[in-house]
C-alpha cells in the first residue's frame, strides 16, 4: 500500500494554507495514538501509535 507520510501531509497543508487538526485517542490496547488530517478541507487521514518520541503508523483507525 502506497500510503501518504505525515511530512507529505504537512507539506500539502502548508502549500494550501490548511491547519492540520490532531486528534489524541487511547488506543484499544491502553495506549496514546492519535489521527491527523487537514482541518476543514478534503485529504488523507493518518493514525499514529506514539511511545515517547516515537511514532507508529497504523494500518487502522486509531482507537479503533
């Protein structure tokens, strides 16, 4: 799966002038994740598990 990364992501509402809203979440598992998307406007969703300074893309919804 081609799948967009959070810098193209950033990148992409930078040059449309798009805040990017983050949602935190508590994962099923007990753990913090958190979606990304562009505020107000169509785009990609992306879902992150976090452990520290760490990300970790998920191929599901986060919380889900």
């Amino acid at each position: 799966m081609n799948r967009m990364t959070l810098e193209q992501m950033l990148t992409q509402c930078l040059h449309k002038n798009v805040p990017a809203r983050v949602q935190p979440v508590l994962g099923r598992d007990g753990k913090v994740e958190f979606y990304i998307h562009p505020d107000g406007a169509d785009g990609a969703t992306l879902d992150f598990q976090v452990s520290n300074n760490e990300l970790k893309p998920l191929d599901r919804a986060a919380g889900g």
